[in-house]
C-alpha cells in the first residue's frame, strides 16, 4: 500500500476555509447555518474514523460508541450530577478515549471482518442499552433518557448560530491540522503500514498489537471531541447519538473521500451531510442508503471517488504515452 499524499492538501485547506468564513455573509438563514454547523462537527468525527479505519485499517462499524460516549457524559454529569459543563467536556473526552482503549484492547487480536464485528456488536449493544435506560430527574418528578434523551446543560446563555457557526468552523480547522500532523508522523506512517501488510510490519519490528490500541484511542478522542461540540450544539443527548446509522455516516463519508486521506473523508461529510439533512429520508432509509453507497463506492471506487478517478486518469495517459512510443 502506498503512504497517503498530503501534498496539496493545505491549499485545498486554505481555499476551503476562506469560502467557509465568508459563506454566513451570504444571507444564509438560521436552519442552514444550523445544519453547517453540526456538519464541520460530523466532518471532525468522519474524520476520526478515517484515523482507525483508514489509515491504520481497522474497519470499526461502531464507531459512534465513542460519540455517544461523549454526548451521553455532557448530559449526565451536567443534568444529573450538576457539574460545570467545561469539566463535564473533560471528563467526557477521558471516558471516551477509555472507551477507544478497551475497544483497541478487545479488537486487537482480531483481523479484518472481525474487528467490524467487535465493534459493531458493542455499538449497537451501546444503542439498545440506552435506548431503553431512564434516569430521574433531581429537579422533578420525571424521568430522562430513551428516545427523549436528556439535555446537557451548559450553565451559559445560549450563544447565538453565528458564534456556534465560527467556532465549530474554528474546531473542525484545528482538528484536521491535528490529524494532519498525526498521520505525516512516526506513528501514522506505522498506521499505514499495518493497513498495507500486518505481516510485514510485524517482520519490521512493529508492535502490532500496541499500535492497533493506539489508533482506537486517537480515534476515540478526536470522536469524543466532536461528540462534547455536538453536545454543546444541539443540547441535549439521545441515544440515536449511538446509532449504527452514525457508525455507517461514518465508514460511507470515508469511503468516498478516499480512505487514509483525512481530508477526504472530511470534504464528503461536509458535501452531503447537509444534502442528506434537507432531504427528510427516515433514519431507517439513510442507514439503507449509507450501506448501499458504502458497497457502491468500495466496489467500483476503491480508492475513494476522486482517488479512483485520479489513477484511472493516470493509467490513461501512461497507456497513451507508451502508444506513442515514449
């Protein structure tokens, strides 16, 4: 497997982000804004997938356990338990790495389709767990949890979608410099090199074993980072925020950007997350739809679509050169 190309990439970056920043002074109204706005979280959190799934190839069909993991905690600890939000988003990201932790610990003895069954097992026992779990409310005779979910409280006055617009904008900015950075290091080229040929790394002295928990923890923390944004966002967590339909978002987003690109992953999620949104498909069909193209794009664009159509394009002109006679 060849290493990931991120040559390009900061420009690509640079000319997104200054259409982003300027996009508000078009007149949008609140709704869209809305929508971009939990669109750069769910583009950080398509973007954690590809850290696991990508480039070290640890295809995990639960990855929303580490998101729910983070929303769930917002809520519990600030509704339940009345902590400050700010310490309920760290200890949100300490559990959501912990859980990243003991899902690479359990997973890393398994190869290929069994890490995605791990995974989505313990996502989808994540989901049905709390789809049926209430809890009573300390300020009344009622109860939270279930379908409802249970707000998060963030003990501010609400900010307006202009300030959550830029900030969510100024987060998704600096968690792909972050995994930019982890994927040109050390450890990321080791990543890409266990997705190529478990073999070889481990002939080459790799720990593989160490390296696929360590791609599970980032992966978890940079989910559990979109999952306390989301929290803050929307303000309040549900157990659709462990859905399989938020595993597959995911893996799909991945697959079309082109996995073990990171930036690929993220400009799909921001492309159709808000097509998907106004589109009004019941959560039902979008998880049909997300497998559908999830097979659609692996079978006939490997490399993700722009990936697949940059070498096709590459084997046309070496195919015409060499007709030429060069």
């Amino acid at each position: 497997m060849k290493p990931p190309r991120f040559g390009k990439i900061p420009g690509v970056l640079v000319a997104g982000a200054g259409i982003l920043l300027l996009l508000p002074l078009a007149g949008l109204d609140v709704f869209l804004l809305d929508v971009l706005t939990i669109g750069f979280l769910t583009a950080v959190y398509a973007g954690s997938w590809d850290i696991v799934g990508g480039l070290a190839g640890q295809i995990s069909l639960g990855h929303a356990l580490f998101f729910g993991t983070a929303t769930y905690s917002c809520a519990l600890l600030t509704s339940l338990l009345g902590w400050p939000f700010p310490l309920a988003a760290g200890a949100a990201l300490l559990l959501s790495t912990a859980a990243g932790a003991a899902v690479g610990t359990l997973s890393a003895p398994l190869k290929g389709p069994f890490v995605a069954l791990l995974t989505l097992a313990l996502g989808e026992a994540a989901h049905e767990f709390f789809l049926g779990q209430t809890f009573f409310s300390p300020r009344g005779a009622y109860s939270w949890g279930g379908e409802g979910g249970i707000p998060v409280l963030l003990g501010i006055p609400w900010f307006s979608p202009w300030i959550a617009y830029y900030a969510a904008l100024a987060f998704l900015l600096l968690c792909t410099w972050i995994m930019l950075r982890i994927a040109r290091s050390e450890t990321g080229l080791i990543w890409t090199a266990l997705s190529g040929s478990e073999l070889s790394a481990r002939a080459s002295g790799v720990d593989i074993r160490r390296h696929k928990r360590l791609a599970f923890v980032a992966a978890a923390a940079l989910a559990g980072a979109a999952g306390v944004g989301f929290a803050a966002c929307v303000g309040r967590a549900t157990a659709d925020d462990f859905s399989l339909e938020l595993s597959f978002q995911a893996a799909t987003f991945a697959a079309v950007g082109g996995r073990g690109t990171i930036v690929g992953p993220i400009l799909a999620a921001l492309l159709f997350y808000p097509l998907l949104q106004g589109t009004g498909i019941p959560p039902a069909g979008r998880v049909l739809l997300y497998a559908l193209v999830l097979l659609f794009t692996l079978r006939f664009f490997p490399a993700g679509v722009a990936g697949t159509l940059r070498e096709r394009a590459r084997a046309r002109r070496m195919a015409g050169r060499k007709g030429d006679g060069r």
